[in-house]
C-alpha cells in the first residue's frame, strides 16, 4: 500500500490534491482491490467510508470531506442516511 501511495504522490495528478485525499482515495481501492466486500452490506461505499473515518478513524468533519474529496455539507448529509440505513438493516 506504501508503494501505491508513493506511486501516487510522485504522479502529474497526485500533485494537484490534498495529501489525505490522495493517501486515503490509494489505500481505499488498494484495499477494494485486495479484500472483496459481503454482499448485501448496508449502505453506499461513501458511507461506509464516512462511518469508518468518521467513527473508527476519529476524523472531523472538514478532515473527512478532504480525505474524500466531498463537502462538508455531504458527509453531514451521508453519515446521516448511513446512520438511518445501518439502523434500519
């Protein structure tokens, strides 16, 4: 994973975002790539991704919407329908 988000770093586009952004977009598809998901799971992937940076990762609102590249404004808006949809399973 080191070595993707090295790859990516030293890119022409991996110098026009923001560091978490980049390291976090290469370690979530290295890991998609590598681990295969249950099906039937609750949620989108950016809201299991927003519950998991959120909740697990500890990452605050701005922080989590430049990791994913979203605006604040819809990871407040995500994690509440992953909230509903996780209840509701």
């Amino acid at each position: 994973m080191c070595h993707a988000i090295l790859a990516e770093v030293s890119s022409a586009a991996g110098t026009q975002q923001p560091f978490a952004r980049l390291a976090y977009a290469t370690a979530a598809d290295t890991a998609d790539s590598r681990f295969a998901h249950p099906g039937g799971s609750a949620g989108t992937r950016t809201q299991r991704e927003i519950l998991i940076l959120r909740t697990i990762v500890g990452l605050d609102l701005e922080l989590t919407a430049i990791a994913l590249g979203i605006s604040p404004r819809r990871v407040r808006a995500e994690q509440h329908a992953a909230l509903k949809s996780f209840r509701a399973a």
